[in-house]
C-alpha cells in the first residue's frame, strides 16, 4: 500500500478526532451595522434636524467567504424594530429568505431600495465589505451626508454555517431569535405558557436550610418588564458601547 | 501489520481510551463501561421549554428568600446593562431577564433559562456600570453554558426521568429544588471559573472596561469576614486567585480599553 493511500485511509479517522488540516471550517466573521439618517423622529416621521441622527436600521451580517447572510430589522416609528429580514448570499448572487422560499434579490421589492443596496457592498475580490469596527459616514457627491453607520465586529464569532445556506431548513429563521432582537419587541408566548413550576419551600444555603415562600408573581412581573430594542440601541448609543463602542487603538488592543 | 493498520490500531485505542477515561486501574473494564452507560442514560438532555420551566421555578424560590425589588427605573437599568453583555453571544432560544433583590447580602444569581438576579447589596459595593455588567455577564455565562441544568442531570431525580413529559408535577418541584440548592450553596470551581471567562468576554465585546468583574471581586476581598459577604464567599472560589486570572485572561487576549460608565452608574443607583 503506497503511504498516499494509507494516509487518505486514515483520514475519516483523523477528522473524527479534529486532527486533520482539511477539517477547518471556512473563517467566520460576524458583525453589526446601525444605520442612522439625519434627522429626528418626531410623531412617527423623520423631521430634518441639525446635529441629529435618527436610528433606522440594523444590520447583522454573518459570513464565512463566499457566503454571507444578512439580518436587517427596520424602524418605521423610532420606537419599536420591525421583523428581520434576511438576505444570504453566495458572493455577489443575493437572495432574500422567507419561511416560503427564496427570490433574487434583484426581482425582489428590497433589491430597489436604495437602503438595503446600501448595505450590501463588495469589495474588489467579491467578498461582502466588512467587518472594521468604526463610524463610517457615507455621502452624496455634493458632500451632504447620507447616512451614518455604527459598525462593531463580534471578536469570536460561533455561529452555524449551516445557517448561510439557503436550502436549510432553518434558514428563515433569525439566528438573533430572541437574543437581542427581539429583546422586548416580541416576547415568546408559548415558552411562558407552559412553564409550571410553583417553586420550592425550603432551600440550603450555607449556613443552612431556610424557609423561603416561593414567589410566582414576581417572576411573572420579570417577564412582563420590557425593553425595545430601540430604548437598547439608545442606552447602547448614549454609553458607546456595542456598535458605538470605539474602534481598536493603534497598538491594535480592542476595546 | 502494516503501517497503516497499525497507525490505526492506535487511533482507536486512543479514542477507546479518550471515552472511557479510566482513572482506577483496578476496576475491570466491563464496571467502566457499564458505568460510563449509566451515566450517559442519566444525563438525559433537558429541552429549553423545560429549562424555562425549571427557571422559572428557581426565580421564583430565589424571589421568595429575598423580595424583587419594585423599583422601576433601577430594573430597567438593570435590564439594560443585562441586555447589552447578554447581545454578545445570545442564546436564541430563550429570552434574558434581569431584577434587582432587595437584600443587603452581596451576590447575584443565574436562574436557568435567563432569569438573573443582583442584589441590592452588591448593587451599593460596586462604583461604576462596567463593574455590574462584568457581574451579568459572568451571570448570563452561567446561563449559557447551562452550569445549574447541567447539575440537575446528574441528579438522582434525573434517573426516573424517561422523556421530557416526565419533567413536570412532582419531578418538576424536585427538580426545582435541586437546581435552587446548587445554586445558594454554590456551583462548582469550574462552572464558576469558565463563567468568569466569558463574563471577560461579553462584558469586554460589549464595550466595557474589560477590569470591571476583577475589580468588584478585588473590592468584596477588602469586606471578608463581614455579614453581607460571607455568604458569597462561602459560594465562591477564593478572590484573589479569580482576580488573578481575570487579569491574565485580558492580558492574553489584548483586552483593553473600553468604558467605565462610573457617573451613569451613580446617576442610576442611588
């Protein structure tokens, strides 16, 4: 037996115990856009203001090259995100994923506004545009501004790649399910619904058992207390933190 | 033997012994097996709506030994220095809750399923927002790693349990108080050592001064031997050897940077 075939008999086994070179997965990168507009929300519209940004959009991109997929949540109101849309890709061909199916971008709605072009950019090699962390102020040839978008990458980015094929059944589901998306704007029901446990009436500690009367209420009244996401984005904003948090120093230490 | 049949013959000794991890040479290998199939019947996995239901039971025991506190503005705080270090690697099956307990002892608890306490009196020990978001977010690592349910599987309850539909009236309740115990008496060196780690990490991703969790734990070292903490003490590893690593961690890792928040901090906890 040559050694090239007794290597390529080893090989199911080395990669079943993650010792093989070609068991690496493609280079996950994750990141976030926030997408401002200048002016200020005021009574549900954007009203011109000086000095002022109005948040419209959010963006989670999530790629290992050539694939990517992004999640836009939108506000129409300045108070509350829509629903997320998803976009995936596979270079520059761009679908967009319902639970249904997916549509080419291109013969979609989203393929004509100009805010999602926007947000979908290449580089020179075809990859999407990303992730630097920063204040990236986009505009118009006049020198007006366009937009303003806050972008921060995630350092140790763990999600399925699974979830950037659009044949997956998963697919259309968000990856930011409930995780900050949907934070306050949609709290799940059914998971509320079927939790029972009343608590327990004595407990160990320390310094030994005590007594404790169990309060259901209370944990009712956590659930209840809400925050939307636009109120996060806000507090994040006013913080500079997240998204607004400032890009690495010059010795390349991140924040 | 060839080459190759011998190179595999060592990869699967190597992976025989990988599983079974044999650590007394005088127990037969027919015991360790046997023992190794009971423990992997009796770490039967908890879905997420039984964890919820779980968590919900122990918030609820945690809320009955000190009151939740009704202040308004101070949970939304809260909740919102929570939501921020939680939204760097979410789970996406379940939602994050965050409320303050009205008690002077100084600790904070991680329910399973995403509900997390902090006490008032750990509230007033600490000086800036990056301290009680290092704090949550060494919280939401417990939750994410699923430190208490992973504690619960290895219960002797866990051993009549068949299927999910087992998990509820009595079993439930049990299993309530088993998940509370380990949490007031305390997880284990390395539940609570990895949930650092990733408290390090969230906090630090969100924007934070990666030092806020060291200094806090550094501060509570300075209140040893007084009432409030001795609990939190008798719960935890030893401080100086968690500040010490919190530190080596960041140093590591080319942590820095990143924002203390001590005057909105003030301005929210009063």
């Amino acid at each position: 037996m040559t050694r090239a075939r007794g290597l390529a008999r080893l090989l199911p086994a080395l990669v079943a115990l993650g010792l093989a070179p070609g068991a690496a997965v493609a280079q996950r990168a994750q990141w976030t856009d926030v997408v401002y507009v200048p002016g200020r929300w005021t009574g549900g519209r954007i009203a011109p203001g000086p000095d002022s940004l109005a948040l419209v959009m959010r963006v989670d991109y999530f790629a290992a090259a050539p694939r990517w997929r992004a999640e836009m949540r939108r506000t129409t109101d300045g108070q509350t995100m829509g629903a997320a849309q998803i976009l995936m890709g596979n270079g520059q061909s761009a679908v967009v994923v319902t639970q249904l199916g997916t549509t080419p971008l291109d013969q979609h709605a989203l393929g004509r506004d100009t805010l999602v072009r926007a947000l979908v950019v290449f580089d020179q090699s075809g990859q999407l545009k990303g992730p630097e962390n920063g204040r990236i102020t986009e505009r118009s040839a006049g020198g007006k501004v366009l937009r303003v978008v806050f972008r921060r990458a995630v350092r140790n980015p763990s999600f399925d790649t699974a979830l950037l094929d659009p044949g997956n059944r998963a697919g259309g589901r968000t990856l930011l399910a409930s995780g900050i998306a949907a934070v306050g704007d949609q709290r799940s029901a059914s998971v509320v619904a079927t939790a029972g446990a009343r608590g327990v009436d004595r407990v160990k500690t320390p310094g030994g058992e005590v007594p404790v009367t169990p309060d259901t209420m209370a944990v009712v009244r956590m659930e209840r207390f809400t925050i939307g996401s636009v109120a996060l984005e806000e507090f994040l904003r006013a913080g500079g933190l997240g998204a607004y948090a400032a890009p690495p120093d010059s010795s390349g230490r991140h924040p | 033997m060839t080459r190759t049949a011998r190179a595999g013959a060592v990869l699967g000794a190597l992976a025989l012994l990988q599983a079974i991890a044999a650590p007394a040479a005088a127990q037969s290998l027919l015991d360790r097996l046997r023992q190794a199939a009971n423990v992997a019947r009796t770490l039967l996995p908890i879905s997420t709506e039984k964890e919820v239901a779980i968590g919900r039971g122990i918030a609820a025991t945690i809320a009955g030994r000190f009151p939740v506190s009704t202040d308004e503005a101070l949970t939304r705080y809260v909740n919102l220095v929570g939501l921020t270090v939680a939204s760097q690697q979410p789970r996406g099956d379940i939602t994050y809750h965050f409320a303050v307990l009205e008690t002077p002892t100084v600790n904070a608890y991680a329910a399973p399923g995403g509900y997390i306490f902090v006490t008032r009196g750990a509230l007033g020990l600490m000086h800036s927002e990056a301290e009680l978001a290092g704090v949550l977010a060494h919280e939401v690592g417990h939750v994410n790693q699923k430190h208490v349910i992973n504690q619960i599987r290895k219960s002797d309850t866990m051993r009549e349990v068949k299927s999910q539909l087992d998990i509820q009236g009595g079993t439930l309740d049990k299993l309530v108080g088993t998940g509370s115990d380990a949490l007031f008496t305390g997880l284990s060196r390395g539940d609570e050592m990895e949930a650092d780690s990733l408290g390090l990490e969230y906090a630090s991703s969100a924007g934070y001064d990666p030092g806020g969790l060291a200094a806090f734990i550094g501060r509570l070292d300075q209140h040893a031997g007084e009432g409030p903490v001795s609990e939190f003490f008798a719960t935890h590893p030893k401080p100086d050897e968690r500040v010490e690593r919190l530190h080596a961690i960041a140093e590591r890792e080319h942590l820095g940077g990143g924002v203390t928040l001590a005057e909105r901090y003030r301005l929210n906890v009063k």
